[in-house]
C-alpha cells in the first residue's frame, strides 16, 4: 500500500463497528451537520470560504455531510465522495482555519448530544482533520531533518 493510500484510507470513514447509541440516527446526525453548517455560514473567517465554495443551493451539501457523518458514525456507507482533493483546492486555507472548524464542531457536537456522544464525533473529526491537513500542509522540504539538527 502507498503512503498516499494510506492517507485516504484514514481520511474516508473507517470499517470499524458502528456506534450504537440511543438518539444516535440520521435524524440526529443531520441536526448537528444543519447546526453546525448554520454557525460556520456564520463565522468570519470560515463563512466567506465556504459562501464562495458553495455558490448555490446549500441542500446537496448538507445531504453530502449528513451521509459523511453516517458512514463515520453509524457505518451507513451512504458516504462514496473524495474528501482530500475537495480540500486540495482550497488554496486559502490555513492549519488556523482548521482550528476554528473544530471548535464550532465541538460546541455544536457537545450542544446536541450527551457527552460521551459527543466525544465520539469530536474525536473522529479530529482524526480526519488532522488527515486532511498532512494531505494539505505537509511538505517534506519543511520536515525537521533526521537526527533532529
Ligand atoms: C478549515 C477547515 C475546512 C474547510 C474550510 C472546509 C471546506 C470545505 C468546502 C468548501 C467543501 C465543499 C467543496 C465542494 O463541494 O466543492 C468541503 C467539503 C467537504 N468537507 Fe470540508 N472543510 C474543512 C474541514 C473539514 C473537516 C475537518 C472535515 C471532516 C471531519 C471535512 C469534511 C468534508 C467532506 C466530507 C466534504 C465533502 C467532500 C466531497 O465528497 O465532495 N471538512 N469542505
């Protein structure tokens, strides 16, 4: 396997067992992706980034998320899209930027679903975050050397 397939491997969901919790369903889950979406619409740095992006009718992309998050969360497989080239070509964001997605993901993932719930999407969100931005910022040119000099 490549390095490359590794790194889509972990950014697309996981064959691991679905997360079987009461009030855990596609209704729930497409609650916190509206909500979610609705603050980052909202924020100043990510909102203008995404307003650009998504230029008409907001709907396929929520639906698009929602099956995301099932495929992650329930292991729906609903989910068939390539998340890292859909982040690749966004040429303006930053590993910052990355910090104000998760923070809005927390708030929104602790606001709607009880702690130990929530505490699964945040630590998958931050998984594949951390995917996309190897896939986005990495550059060997800038890796510390071997031997640390
Ligand atoms: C600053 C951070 C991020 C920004 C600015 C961002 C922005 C975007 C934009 C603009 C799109 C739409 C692309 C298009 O439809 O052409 C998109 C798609 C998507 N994003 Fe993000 N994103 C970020 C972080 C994340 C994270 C952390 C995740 C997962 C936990 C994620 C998951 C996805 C998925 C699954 C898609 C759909 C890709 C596809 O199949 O077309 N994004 N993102």
């Amino acid at each position: 396997m490549t390095s490359k397939s590794v790194l889509l491997d972990r950014v697309r969901p996981s064959p691991e067992q679905p997360l079987a919790r009461p009030g855990v369903d596609r209704t729930s889950i497409g609650a916190l992706v509206r909500e979610f979406y609705s603050r980052v619409r909202k924020n100043e740095r990510l909102g203008p980034i995404f307003a650009r992006e998504i230029t008409g009718d907001w709907e396929p992309h929520l639906e698009k998320m929602t099956d995301f998050w099932c495929s992650v969360i329930l292991k729906s497989g609903d989910y068939h899209g390539r998340p890292v080239p859909a982040h690749l070509k966004l040429e303006d964001v930053t590993e910052a930027d990355f910090e104000i997605w998760l923070a809005l993901f927390r708030d929104t993932a602790a606001e709607l679903f009880v702690p130990e719930t929530a505490a699964v999407f945040i630590e998958r969100a931050e998984r594949i975050a951390a995917s996309l931005k190897l896939a986005m910022f990495f550059r060997l040119d800038r890796a510390a050397p071997a031997g640390g000099q």
